[in-house]
C-alpha cells in the first residue's frame, strides 16, 4: 500500500459535504494559503505527501478547511476550476523550492501524477471524478508545460530533440497573463537558468577547444549540436567588428530615423534588413513581402514621428511574417528563406531586429517556441535544416544579446604577413570571452560617417 492512502476512502467521504452557495474562488484561496504556508515551513517530502494527501487520495489532511475547500471544487462540477486550482497549486510548490535552490521535490513533484493509484477502482463518486480530472490533466498542454520543468535535471542531448530548446519553450508560459504568477515566475527564472547554464557551457567549450591539452578526463563538451564545425561558426559570426560591425551598424540605423515619419521608417527598415546581405534571392524575397506587409501596415500613421511604439509593434509584425504569421504553423516566408541559403543569413535579419528593438526579444523567443512546437513530432532527420537554424540562433544571441562579451585575437600567421589580402581565415583567430559590465547591448561611442553610409547599396563582405 502507499504510504498515506487510505484503508477505506469512503468511509471519508461523509464530513466533507460541500457548503451551500459555496464561493469556490474562496476555496481555491484556502488552498493556495495552506501551501503556501506549509512549503515555507515543511521539509519538501511532508509537503508532497500532504499534496497527495489533497489531491490524489483526497482524505487525512492536517487541514480540514484545505481538502474540504479540494471537496468543494470537484463538487462543484466544474472541471475548468479545478485544472486551475491544481496547476496554480503545483507551480506554488515550484516556485518555492525554486527560489529555495531545493530542485529535487520539483521533478519528485512531477513524478506524482504518474502514481498507479489514479487507475484504481473506487466507489466512491468523488474520488472517480478527481481521478478523471486528474487523468485529463496528465493528457493536457498544462502538464506538457508543467514537465518543461525537469529539464534542469535531463541530458538534453538524450532525449527529444527539442528539450534542447527549453529556455525558448518556457517563454510563452512566462508572457501569458491568464498564466498563474507563480506560474510565469517560475518559467522565467528556469528560461534564465537554462540560458545561463548554455552560455557558460559555450564560453568553456570554446577556451578548452582552443586549448592544446592532453588530459583525457576534461574534454571539451560541445553545447551545441553543430559538431565539429561550432567554433568555426563562432568565430565567423564575432569576426563582424569594427565600424561595420551589426552593433554599429543599428546604431547608425537609429540615428538616422530620428524624427523620422512612419512611412519613411517603413521603407528605411527594408533597406536595413537586407543591407549586406549578399545573397541576392534571400535579399529580393525578403524585400518584396516586406514591402507587401509594410506598405498598410498601421498606415493612419504613416505621416506621424515614429514612435518607440511604432517601432515595436512594426518589428513585431516582421518577426510574425518571418516566422509564424499565424501562430500555428511555419510561414511560407521562413520556409522559403530557408530553403534559399545558409541559416545564419536569416539568423542575422533577426538579430538586426533585436538590436533595434530589443523589447521585441521575447516576442521572438515566443514564436520560434512556435515553431519548435510544431517541428517536434518531426524525428530530427526529417527537420535538419530547422536544427541547423535553431541552434545558429541560439549561439549568435548568446554571443551578441547576453551579458557575455566575445572577441576574436589574430595569432601569428607568417603566410598572413606575406599575404596581406588573403581572405578571413577562422583558423588562425582565438577567442576570447568576458562579462560584460552592463546587461545591455553597447552601441558605439564614437562618430561615426552616418551621412556617407548608404544602407541601400553598401554590401560588407
């Protein structure tokens, strides 16, 4: 028997009749108070079987007022309030011992729904409803969210092949308002977690990968699924530096739409986006369905200053085009443009958005959790090419809109020194990582040639 069941439930069933005219919204609050108070006090393994005591077996609380105020929900046949009364529960628990660092009883508390007691016969009327509610709940997106949050504990390497995409995954639970807070908080401190945990992974990977060492017993793991070409790619995407770099090229771009109208931001945005980008069909579809969607776009604001507003919500609508225009499925622009060449193109169109707009970051981590959820019940091999992108966009944003700062050191090349003009050679750079001492991205502070810089026809190599 399991420890804490009952012997015989029903004969539990009598007390706890639910109250005339009950408020159920008051119930739900006996219930969050109660575990609050006790996931503060308890140690964790009492405060989870006191969970199971509510929820699953329903009888033998320490609280009468909490598994009467559980009785009085699932009396109350209403199985939406119930979802919520219970998911708003777990994420209580979640968010506590989050904060606490204490992750064990999260994954433990996970692992209770799949307790054999659910699919046991009872007869008493009560207890099979909870248990339906409870099976439907296990079937649900709630709790595909919820186990979004045992990820910290997995080898995301091992299992499918978007748990390596947890961080993008969590996004929409933290910005969907009708989400419990508790809920939000704790999706956003594990997004952070899981970010963090990848950029110092990255800045390891690469100081050992460069590093000529023989001590067998610390390799270099790989954070990413890119194989051996990672730190070539690394180094290609740090290589933009200097006047043209993407930094300074934004902040160029921002001086210049200064007091600009509406309309005329629209048209320079265009020339911003495809500015460099020397793959001439990428640069043309991208510019022709922008040129589609932003020509009515907000239009009755056309001959107004562009505003920080404007400009958010503009940047929004792009990423949607660029990404999922419905929220469903992959737009036919983000299929096409990555049929037509290398992700990294694509990836850097993102990227110049964020750094104009950097308030507009989770609304694109929202989407691409998007389109993540739609690719997963693809195997990886059929999804390569979206592989391939997924993980190009999560090094270059942890190289360039992270706190950690990554620059590229020429090492001594003697064929270099003969040969001035032999084209950027990966191998012969290291790379070099440190914090940066503000969490924003750092625009160039010097003065820069923004009246002889022609976004339309300058091309970088």
């Amino acid at each position: 028997m399991t420890i804490g069941e009952p012997k015989d439930i029903q004969k539990n069933e009598q007390p706890y009749r639910s109250r005339h005219g009950v408020n159920i919204q008051q119930s739900q609050e006996t219930i969050y108070n109660f575990l609050l108070e006790i996931v503060k006090k308890w140690p964790p393994e009492e405060v989870l079987l006191e969970f199971k005591r509510l929820f699953i077996f329903h009888v033998d609380s320490i609280s009468s007022g909490a598994i009467q105020a559980v009785y009085d929900i699932v009396f109350s046949n209403n199985q939406e309030d119930f979802r919520n009364t219970l998911k708003r529960a777990c994420y209580i628990l979640i968010n506590n011992w989050d904060a606490s660092r204490n992750y064990k009883p999260i994954r433990e508390l996970i692992q209770l729904f799949c307790d054999p007691s659910f699919n046991r016969h009872t007869a008493s009327p009560t207890l099979k409803r909870l248990r339906f509610w409870i099976n439907e709940f296990v079937a649900s997106k709630d709790f595909e969210e919820l186990k979004l949050f045992t990820s910290r504990y997995e080898d995301q390497n091992k299992g499918p092949w978007s748990s390596r995409y947890t961080s993008y995954l969590l996004v929409p639970q933290y910005i969907d308002l009708k989400n419990p807070i508790e809920q939000r908080e704790a999706a956003r401190a594990l997004s952070k977690q899981l970010k963090d945990r990848f950029k110092f992974d990255l800045a390891m990977f690469i100081a050992r990968s460069q590093t000529r060492s023989t001590d067998v017993n610390s390799p270099s793991k790989n954070p990413t699924a890119l194989g051996d070409e990672a730190l070539r790619l690394i180094k290609m995407i740090v290589a933009r530096k200097g006047q043209f770099s993407y930094v300074n090229i934004a902040n160029i771009f921002l001086s210049q739409i200064d007091q600009l109208t509406f309309r005329g931001f629209k048209q320079s945005l265009q020339k911003y986006l495809t500015f460099s980008v020397e793959n001439k069909v990428f640069a043309d579809s991208i510019r022709e369905k922008l040129n589609e969607k932003l020509e009515d776009l907000y239009s009755r604001h056309d001959e107004e200053t562009v505003s920080t507003a404007l400009i958010l919500r503009t940047c929004n609508r792009v990423i949607d085009l660029l990404t999922t225009d419905n929220q469903t499925e992959p737009s036919l622009l983000f299929i096409q443009l990555l049929s037509q060449g290398n992700p990294v193109t694509l990836v850097i169109v993102f990227l110049k958005i964020i750094l104009i707009c950097k308030h507009s970051r989770t609304h694109l981590e929202s989407r691409i959790a998007e389109l993540i959820r739609y690719y997963q019940e693809y195997p990886e091999s059929d999804c390569e090419w979206v592989v391939s992108f997924l993980e190009v966009f999560n090094v270059t944003f942890a190289i360039y809109a992270e706190n950690v700062q990554y620059n590229l050191i020429k090492m001594q090349d003697k064929e270099v020194v003969k040969n001035p003009e032999k084209a950027f050679d990966p191998d012969t750079y290291r790379i070099f990582s440190q914090l940066k001492h503000i969490d924003k991205v750092e625009l160039f502070s010097g003065t820069l040639p923004t009246e002889d810089l022609d976004l339309e026809d300058e091309t970088i190599d």
